[in-house]
C-alpha cells in the first residue's frame, strides 16, 4: 500500500471585497490505495474548497494555495494545468453533490461519458462509446444500450448521479473525490449510490474521499474520518474510534445533530449551538471556543488564547485530555 494522496500543511485562501478569507488553514492528511477517507464538517469548514485545490480546479487567479499535495509522489500544488490536465478525469476524478451542473444539458449522457475516455486513451469513438454502454451498465443503468444516447433530463436524480459516478470511473481513477455524491436523494438511492461506490473501489483499488456534512453516510462507507472546523482538522482517527469515542465537542455535537435512520420514533436532532466563525477574522485560539461548552474544564483562558494542534495519528485538536473527553462525552446531556 503506502501514501497514494499525501496532503501536508495546505493554505487555501482567496480575497474577497471583504477581506482574506482562510478557507484551509494548515490542513495535514494522508490516504491509501483502496481506503476511503471521510471528511466531515459544516458547510463552510473547508473540505469541499481543500478538495477543490488537490484536484487544481481553484480559480488560480484569485486564490492562493500553499503547502504540498503529493498524489502517488508527485507534487500538485506547483504542476503546470497542463499536467492536471491529463491527470484529472483520469488518475483522479471528482463527483459533485449536483448532477445537473456537473452534466451538460446539451450533450448525451453516453457523450459525456465517452469523451474523458477518448481524451486519455486515444480510444476511437467507436471503443469509447461502447465503453460508455459498458460504464453505465456497471453503475446500474437499466437497459444501457439504449440509454446511452438520452441526454441528461430524460434522467432521473439518481439515474444522473449514477451517470455522473460512469463519466468519474471511466478511465478508472486510483483517486476519486465525491463531495456530497448522495446529499440530493432520497435514504434508499443515497445508500445504492454508496453501495456502488464501494463496490467500484473493490473493483478498481481506489482511493476514495468522500466529502459530506452527514456522520451517517460516513458511518458505513468511510475507513478513516477527518473532521474539519474553520478550515481546520480537528479530530482525526478511524471511523470506528471516532464514532465509538470522540474527543472533540465539536465532534459531539455533530453526532447530536444526526438523524438516526434505524429509529422508529422520530427524535428531535440538537443543532450545534451558535454559528462556524469568520474565516476573514477567525478568533484566536481553538476555532470552536465561542460555541464550545468546556473551555472551563481547561482553566478558561486557555481555550480563547492557545491554539490546539492535532497530534498525528488518532486525537484531536483540543486541549482537554483525552480521559477527561472521555468522561464528559459520556455525562453529556442528551446522550442517548
Ligand atoms: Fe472546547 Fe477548549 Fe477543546 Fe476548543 S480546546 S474544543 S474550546 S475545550
Ligand atoms: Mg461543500
């Protein structure tokens, strides 16, 4: 195995009327082959922008990136766009959370599908278009041969996705970003959406980040967990360590706010309190300190004037020990 997508120390920032706004600040991860990473985090957190910057599809003129995106040895952050070129759509690749974007109105499914594949392999159009039929065959597309030529609003929101998940995986890439890919279905084609993505990975040996804003859909599809707050990760271990016993309030307020599917009574979810900071003017010391409810456990003044780092490997970037959390995560009201 060994590190196929090493990111260290990435800088996204970008100017606005408004100021500088911190995207990422200071983001460190590293993936396998055939391991999916998931990011979690609030909208605005950063994980969407950050992935945005490892695949090169920032606007380069307004944003500056700094740090180092090693994919298979190779560094990103300084690659001519000529070389992200042939990289994307090709060893790496990127599904939306919104199919009707990502896919233009104006050409056939199966077009879109076969003209990534045409433009890395030199495949005849011929070859390319069978691949297609063949593509959206794999992703479960009824009747695929004919299907090949509708354009995109002759399919459904699942169907697109799907199609979006074919035109990704046609040249079979070792990294594929999914942000958000099931936010816009509906419980049953969201868990078919993930289903298949990891049955392609078993296929393929991908790696796989799966970006979203939903512990649930990161609980049976992700290996590894990141979670991101104000641009910054702050907690990071296996799915499993992670959800089994979290160390960061942040985390545990995430988890607070998580419909669980298996209920049969409808529980009211507890939204975080209080808003994500200004990335144009993030507070100092812990990002989360204004809306968390701990800082007293650390002696008060800590939590609003020092900065927690991540350690490497399991943790999180809080300054109450890791027995403490433990204790508290467990005496917290409403836990259930
Ligand atoms: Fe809360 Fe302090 Fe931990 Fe930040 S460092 S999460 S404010 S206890
Ligand atoms: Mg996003």
């Amino acid at each position: 195995a060994g590190t196929f997508l090493s990111v260290r120390d990435l800088y996204v920032r970008f100017a606005t009327e408004d100021g500088i706004v911190r995207a990422v600040d200071g983001l460190s991860f590293a993936l396998e082959r055939g391991r999916t990473l998931g990011i979690v985090g609030e909208s605005g957190s950063g994980k969407s922008v950050a992935s945005l910057a490892v695949l090169g599809l920032h606007d380069r003129r307004s944003t500056d990136v700094r740090g180092e995106i090693l994919l298979d040895g190779q560094e990103l952050t300084t690659a001519a766009e000529s070389t992200l070129e042939k990289l994307r759509g090709n060893r790496m690749a990127m599904v939306f959370q919104d199919s009707l974007t990502a896919l233009s109105p104006y050409c056939t499914v199966g077009r879109q599908i076969a003209e990534p594949y045409r433009k890395h392999t030199g495949a005849s159009r011929r070859e390319a278009r069978q691949r297609a039929v063949e593509m959206l065959r794999k992703v479960g597309i009824p009747q695929a041969a004919l299907r090949v030529d509708d354009y995109p609003h002759q399919f459904s929101g699942g169907m697109r996705q799907r199609a979006m998940i074919a035109m990704a995986l046609v040249c079979d890439p070792e990294l594929l970003i999914a942000d958000e890919p099931t936010t816009a279905l509906d419980v049953t084609v969201q868990a078919q959406i993930l289903d298949l993505l990891k049955d392609l990975q078993q296929q393929t040996g991908s790696a796989i980040v799966l970006i979203t804003h939903d512990l649930g859909v990161v609980a049976n599809t992700a290996d590894d967990l990141l979670v991101m707050y104000a641009g910054r990760a702050v907690e990071r271990g296996t799915v499993r360590e992670v959800l089994r016993s979290p160390q960061h309030p942040y985390t545990w307020g995430l988890l607070g706010s998580m419909p669980r599917l298996s209920s049969d009574v409808a529980e009211p979810l507890t939204p975080i309190p209080g808003a994500p900071p200004s990335l144009l003017a993030p507070p100092p010391g812990c990002p989360f300190h204004p809306r968390c409810a701990y800082p007293q456990e650390v002696g008060g003044e800590r939590c609003a004037t020092e900065r927690p780092v991540l350690p490497p490997g399991r943790g999180a970037a809080c300054h109450l020990p890791p027995d403490r959390a433990r204790t508290l995560f467990a005496e917290r009201p409403g836990t259930r």
